[in-house]
C-alpha cells in the first residue's frame, strides 16, 4: 500500500525518511495523535509491541528503509529519546520530537476513564504520572533536527540580572556554607572583605548540617549589599515553613534545633522571594547546575536545584549521565555553582565550582571578582558526614531522599529495625526487570542507615551482574591481562553485619526480619568479633538447610565470610586482612580458587556439576558472577521458565510484566530473549495482516460475497492470511489474537518459523 508524503513535516525540506519520536505523559493523547496528524506514518508503540519487541521492530523499519516511522511511548529521559534518534540518524533519517505538554490533571483524568487501555490500569494511574513528572527531563532542541510543541510553552526560570545594581563595586560569590559561620568570617576576613562597600553573592545551602546555621542566616541577611540563589535545602525548608509534609532530613534538624522550632515570621518571605538564577557583572549563580544543551534562559526549576549528571535517569545516574559542567558549551556564559562537593572542582574558563564540601571537614571556597580567583578556607573540623564523604567527584547530598522516591516508585524496598532507628535498601525485582541501575540501585544490596543521623551503618558489596548480562558486563570490559582473583560461589543468602543496641547483628539482603536473618543474628553471637574495626561491615554467604536455594551443603549450618568494605568510605578491606579476622573470629572465609585463563574457567562453567559457580574481583575492585550451566539449568527447572510457559502468558501479544518480575534474576536474560522472540512474532504477523488486508478490505470491504470470492481465487497466495482477513472484516478482534497466538505456538518448546 503507498504511503501518503506527510507534508507538514515537510514545509521547508524534503527529505526521504523521517522517524518521529513523541514524547508526553500516560493519558496526553499520543496515540489519538498518531491516528489524526500521522495517518502515513508506521507507529511503533512499547504499550502494542512489548518493551523488547517494539525496539527490535524499530530496528528491523531502520534496516529496511521505511520512510515514515513515529516511535510512540513517553520518552520522558533524554537517555530514552537518545536511544531511538542516534539509531535513526545512523540510518540516514531526519529526526523530529513532538512533545504534548498536556498537564497531570488532565492526563489523570483521561487514564482513570479508559479501563481498556492494554498496560496501565486506571488505579494505577496516578502513581504512573507521579513517576513520569518528577522524572521528566525537558525535550531540548539539540536532541532531534526538528522539535515541536503541542500545547503551552514550557515553563522556564527566569534570570534575576543585578549587572546594573553591582555594577563595578568588587563582588565575592561564596560557596555552600551549611552553617558553618566561623570558617565563613575567616574567609572574610583573609579576604578583607567591606560590607559597607562589598557586594556578598550566595549561590545557596547556607543552612542545615553546620553547627551556627542561625548566626550565618542573621548575618548574611543583615549586610546591605547581599544576594543569593536558593538552595536546594533553602527551597526544602520553604516547604517545611509553609506546613508541607516534609521530612527532617538531610541535615535539616539542626536548622530546626538552631530555632527550637520556632522560626521568624520573615523568614518564610524572606526565601520565597530567593532567584533560582542570578546574573552578575562576573557571570550567571545557579545553585545545582544546568542543562548543557540549553542556554540559562531556558532552565527548568528542578535542574537550578538539584543537577549534577545530565543524561541518565536520575540526576544521581553517573553510569549512564555525565557531570553537567562537563558538558557545558564554551560559548555560553560563566557560570558560579555549589551543591556538588568537590575536592578539586573545575574553577577556569566558564566554570567555577564553589562547593568544596566544608561542612564535611572540607574547604569554604568563595571567587573575589578583584583578582578572578577563587579563594578559601580549611574547615575548623568535620562538622557532619555525607553518605558517601567528600569525595574527588560528586558525593550527593540528597541520596537519602532519592531513595524513598525510589521506595515509593517501587525500585527499592526497605524494612525497619522493631524500633525504627535503622533502614535497610535493596533493589527489587521491577528493579532488575527494568534495568534501572544508577548509583542509588547499585548501592542498595542490604545497606543500612541510621534514620536519624543518616550515617551509614552497614556497607556491604555494591551491586555485581552477571558475565555479559549488560553492556558493562561484557567480557570486552575486563582486564584479561591482568591478575584476578576467583572465588566460589556459594549458594545461600547474603548476610550483612551490623551493630545495633550495643551488639553485632546480622541481616539478610533486604530484612532485619527474615528466618535468615534472625538465624544468622543469633548464630553470630557464639563468636568474638572485637577484632573488627568500628567501620568494618562484613559480609557473609548464610548456609543453613532451610535456607537452601539448589545445593544444600550435606546440611551444613555456618556463616562464610566473603568480603569486608569499610562503611564511610565504601573502600574494600584487602583479602589478607579479612582473612586473619576470619581466623580470628573462628568462622571459614570463601574459597579463593586457583587462577585459569577465561577459556579454562569457562569450560569449568560447562561441565561442572553440583556447584553453582565463581565470582571473579579485579585489581580496580570490579566483580562479575559466572555461574555453572548446571546451576543455570537446575535454576530453569524449578522456574519452568520454557517458551512455552511464556506463551502461556501472554495477552494481547505481550507477556505479562508480573509473570516477568518473578522470574530469577540469573534467567532474567534468557527470559528477555525468549520475550523478544514470542512478542516480535506476534507484532510482525498482525503487521502483516494489517499490511495485505487493508488494500482488499478497502475495496471489498462493502460486500462479503464479492470479499469471500476474492479470498477464494487467491486463497494459495494469502494461505493463513485468508482467515484472518475475514476476522478482520467481521471486526472480531479477541478472535484475530487468539489465531495469531495459535500461529506462534512453540510446539515442543520450539519456536515456529514465521511465513
């Protein structure tokens, strides 16, 4: 069938391919717009196709040439969209966003009143477009060659400019203070600086954590020539003051003790009335950060308060984002930043990073406009512990927010200790099953944390995959040539020391509370650890015979110890040092296998039985899993993961995401696989039933006689397709799904040729 020439999208150039990428929340009307606006256009949609599926489809329309594609999903990160218009330029298409600005009342309102839609349930619509909004990552003009929006502009922030008003007075632009007021009149004071004819410029945070959050406010307010942008704790305490349900955290109790609780009425004023960005004679002040690919004009709120990798999923995603200030372009303004605290931050060219983490035992840093350099101060003492220490780079402040959003968006869950003085984190299986790793994931394999303080009380392994399950887990990635140590794996549940009440105790991944748990915590206690450091987190392999995953270990009851990480810095205690408390303690420490080459290890993994399998650390700390095909095998077995047992599940060509989640993480890759091939079957031959009925339907289709006949004469040409024309004509759709399942059936749990 021709395909109409979409004109509109050609106006000004002609060009021979277009892929479309739409981007806009559940419920903005995506669909409804391909059907109205891109009628000669292929939709390729994840909600029809699948989340694997719809991918191979685009990239199968790539190969092929198809001259109009429109990719219909969300698409709310710039990772996401990257993904689709970097594959259509490789092959040669003009790229064009279509953003529907549709606000989340409106799109709530729309999702709650279509029960039929095929993958989000209309009770679970709100939580959908939460998810969507706080994530949402504003479509920039550089990411495709054309991008248009349907509905109201995007809300941008607007540049409070005091160019005039300092005009040629000196000016000094301090970084992240966080109440720590003695160091910051030491820094004036080096600095000689005049309130009477000195212009002071904040780039925010000059509360919460600091011992004299009060005395740095009465300050800073009281000079005449002050100025700051709000901080992301500043704009978190407005929230606090105007009644908001907001949690004391981050370092915000000691603002509140500062007060005893009771604020000044002008406080409140005093930050609503705060810029997001302000432009001196000097260059632009941004708390966080920017967007890279757009100029300060065009900044969204959330990205002035809480940048700091552009590009991933989270602004904490530094596997897949970049450093913002990386990335920003030497053509655009200077621009003065704190929030990110760094020893060595980039301070030359058009950027200058202010916050060198004081509050954390740092240094105050300010930039004097007299001289052009950047100036400071040591810290008088650690004044407070980040989760992660001041660090050469990022060390986030608000990781401990960020997780509960992840606990509410269901990629982590947590318990509590009976008291509630201790959380755990770890990742879930939607976790895994959407392949959301980023620094808060990766670091939420049984990590606990004191509620109150935030400080980290248990640091076990960060999170490891499998070989070649993921890009980075390629063997490409690893330095073969160098020495690497092999371990055992064990097959039991993993156990994280800890001290709470005045003891050691042991948790399992995810709960203080699970049999494994509490098992281990009493076990433990038959032993003498006082040969641990303060900051030593072990980390155990719990092997007891009702615990037992596959191999049960002839009915063994022990704790193996497998590794140790210092919880404050995260850094990994050497091998030798584990082992003399190992001996010490009394308690056996995983085997350390004999080096083999990757060829000989991986023969082992073929034919070794009764074993699950190795785990592999490198000299830079990395570890990879390699586990024995037997094990793998055993696994599938009592998952009775087969295509079969996926075709089963299926509906409407797609396999059930809830089957899906519960699958093992060590077959998840299979799984996908055999996804990938069940729902491109089911695309492709609806695509194709779709393809040769609509040229006949529409000249047949008044008629069923005359359609009938026509089927008949070319009944050897169309084979199967002749019945599912007439399933089509006759609008029985349930009846069309259950055919084309019937066509893709894996007899003998083997896939069927397609044709």
């Amino acid at each position: 069938m021709a395909l109409s020439r979409p004109s509109f999208l050609l106006r000004e150039i002609l060009v021979e391919k277009i892929a479309v990428l739409l981007v806009g929340p559940q419920g903005s009307g995506k669909s409804t717009y391909c059907r109205e606006h891109l009628p000669g256009y292929t939709r390729i949609s994840q909600d029809d196709q699948g989340k694997q599926a719809h991918f191979l489809l685009f990239e199968q329309f790539l190969r092929e040439g198809a001259p109009f594609l429109v990719i219909d999903r969300i698409n709310n990160l710039k990772s996401q969209r990257k993904r689709y218009l970097d594959l259509a330029r490789q092959h040669g298409y003009h790229t064009r966003i279509i953003w529907l600005n549709v606000d989340r009342n409106t799109c709530l309102k729309r999702c709650r009143e279509r029960p039929d839609h095929p993958t989000l349930k209309p009770e679970d619509a709100e939580r959908a477009l939460q998810t969507y909004f706080s994530s949402f990552q504003i479509p920039s003009r550089r990411e495709a060659d054309v991008m248009t929006i349907i509905g109201p502009p995007p809300y941008f922030v607007p540049i409070d400019d005091r160019t005039k008003e300092i005009g040629d007075r000196r000016h000094i632009i301090v970084g992240d203070i966080h109440g720590c007021y003695d160091e910051l009149q030491s820094l004036l004071a080096q600095l000689n600086f005049d309130p009477a004819e000195d212009v002071l410029v904040s780039v925010g945070d000059i509360i919460d954590r600091g011992p004299k959050v009060r005395e740095t406010i009465d300050f800073l307010f009281s000079l005449p020539r002050f100025h700051m942008v709000i901080g992301n704790h500043e704009e978190k305490l407005l929230r606090y003051l105007e009644g908001r349900n907001v949690k004391p955290t981050g370092g915000m109790q000691t603002t509140i003790d500062a007060y005893d609780g009771r604020f000044p009425l002008e406080l409140a004023e005093q930050l609503r009335a705060l810029p997001l960005i302000l432009r001196t004679p000097s260059g632009i002040v941004v708390h966080a950060g920017f967007d890279p690919e757009m100029p300060p004009d065009e900044q969204g709120r959330a990205d002035c308060l809480y940048m700091r990798f552009y590009g991933g999923k989270t602004y904490f995603d530094e596997i897949n984002g970049r450093a913002w200030f990386t990335l920003w372009p030497a053509e655009l303004p200077r621009v003065f930043f704190g929030h990110i605290p760094l020893e060595d931050g980039p301070a030359a060219g058009n950027i200058y990073a202010l916050d060198a983490g004081c509050v954390f035992g740092g240094r105050l840093c300010a930039f004097d406009s007299r001289d052009g350099q950047i100036h400071s101060v040591p810290a008088a003492k650690v004044h407070s512990h980040s989760e992660y220490g001041l660090v050469k780079y990022v060390a986030p402040n608000e990781v401990r927010r960020r997780r509960e959003e992840y606990v509410i968006a269901g990629l982590l869950r947590t318990d509590r200790t009976d008291d509630g003085r201790l959380a755990i984190y770890t990742y879930t299986d939607q976790c895994v099953f959407a392949n959301a790793w980023d620094d808060i994931t990766r670091n939420a394999r049984g990590h606990i944390y004191d509620t109150q303080t935030g400080e980290c009380v248990a640091a076990p392994f960060p999170k490891f995959f499998n070989l070649g399950e993921n890009e980075e887990s390629l063997p490409e990635k690893f330095p073969w040539h160098e020495p690497y140590e092999i371990y055992e794996k064990m097959d039991g549940w993993l156990g994280v020391l800890y001290r709470h009440d005045g003891r050691y105790q042991i948790s399992s991944r995810g709960s203080f509370h699970s049999s494994g748990a509490v098992w281990a915590s009493q076990h433990v206690q038959r032993f003498d650890l006082s040969v641990l450091p303060d900051e030593a987190t072990l980390c155990f392999e719990i092997i007891h015979p009702e615990h037992k995953i596959i191999l049960n270990y002839s009915g063994q009851e022990t704790l193996i110890i497998l590794a140790a990480f210092n919880r404050r810095t995260g850094e990994e205690y050497p091998r030798a040092l584990v082992a003399e408390w190992a001996n010490e303690i009394g308690l056996p420490i995983v085997p350390l296998l004999a080096s083999m080459s990757l060829e000989d290890l991986l023969h082992l993994q073929k034919n070794r039985e009764n074993f699950e399998g190795f785990v592999l650390r490198f000299n830079d700390g990395r570890r990879v899993k390699v586990k024995t095909e037997w094990y793998l095998n055993m696994a599938r077995i009592m998952s009775n993961l087969t295509p079969i047992a996926l075709w089963e599940v299926m509906q409407k060509g797609k396999v059930r995401q809830d089957y899906l989640v519960q699958i093992p993480e060590e077959l998840r890759p299979l799984a996908e696989r055999y996804q990938a091939i069940l729902e491109g079957q089911y695309a492709r031959t609806m695509l194709n039933i779709e393809r040769v009925s609509g040229p006949i339907l529409k000249e047949h289709a008044h008629e069923r006689r005359a359609l009938a006949r026509h089927l008949d004469e070319r009944k050897k040409e169309l084979g199967y397709l002749k019945s599912a024309i007439f399933m089509v004509h006759d609008k029985k759709f349930d009846q069309l799904d259950k055919f084309v399942m019937d066509r893709i059936y894996p007899k003998g749990n083997q896939f069927t040729a397609e044709g």
